[in-house]
C-alpha cells in the first residue's frame, strides 16, 4: 500500500534531483544511472513506468509528463526499489547509492560502521 504522501514526495524529489545540476540537493546525484540500472535488470514491472523511465533515460526526466513521473514513483514504491532515508542515521540516501542502501537495509556509512565495530 503505498500513500500518497509518499508518492508525491518521491515525484517532486525526481523532478527536483533532475534540476540540481550544481547538487545543492542531498543525495541528487545518480539519478539517470539509477533509472537505466532498473531498466537494464528488469527491476521495474509496469509497463508505463518502464516506458516512462527508458524515456527519461534517452531525453531526460524533465520531458516527462506527471503521469510518467507518477508511473516510476509508483512502481519504485511497489517494488522496494527507493529508499528515502537511512533507518538509522536518517540521512537521505542518494540515487547513486541507492542499490546498495537497498541491499544493506541501510546507508553505506552505516555499514561500515557496522563493519568496523565487528572488526574491533
Ligand atoms: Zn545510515
């Protein structure tokens, strides 16, 4: 279930991470690879989200409509594919990272961390 809250977050911050050329945004960076790496594994499933985001990929995400945005937001949502924040730090988690936050359940700093403290 996912609110619409969340939703509309995750639609302004695609569009606003698209417009940070001079990352003032946090966590701005990667957002194109992030969206080609979903495409490129299969990892989105609606077939208007992968259309939105194979667009927004070749012609950039400032071409595409709400309901394109709204179609990826969606489907990120739907199938864990975003993360906002670290649960643990609650530092936002950059697109770039975005995999790997995924896959830890955390921020990379939060791993290593982890894995500093297990090391000592
Ligand atoms: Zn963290």
């Amino acid at each position: 279930m996912v609110y619409n809250t969340e939703l509309n977050a995750l639609i302004d911050r695609l569009k606003n991470d698209d417009k940070d050329s001079e990352n003032v945004n946090p966590g701005s960076w990667g957002l194109t690879e992030y969206l080609k790496t979903l495409i490129d594994n299969n990892q989105l499933q609606d077939s208007a989200a992968i259309g939105s985001a194979k667009k927004a990929v070749t012609d950039g995400i400032s071409l595409l409509s709400d309901a394109q945005l709204k179609a990826i937001a969606l489907d990120m949502l739907n199938n864990d594919l975003y993360m906002k924040e670290c649960p643990n730090c609650f530092e936002i988690i950059a697109w770039g990272e975005m995999r790997i936050a995924l896959f830890e359940g955390q921020c990379y700093h939060c791993v290593y961390q982890q894995e500093k403290i297990e090391q000592e």
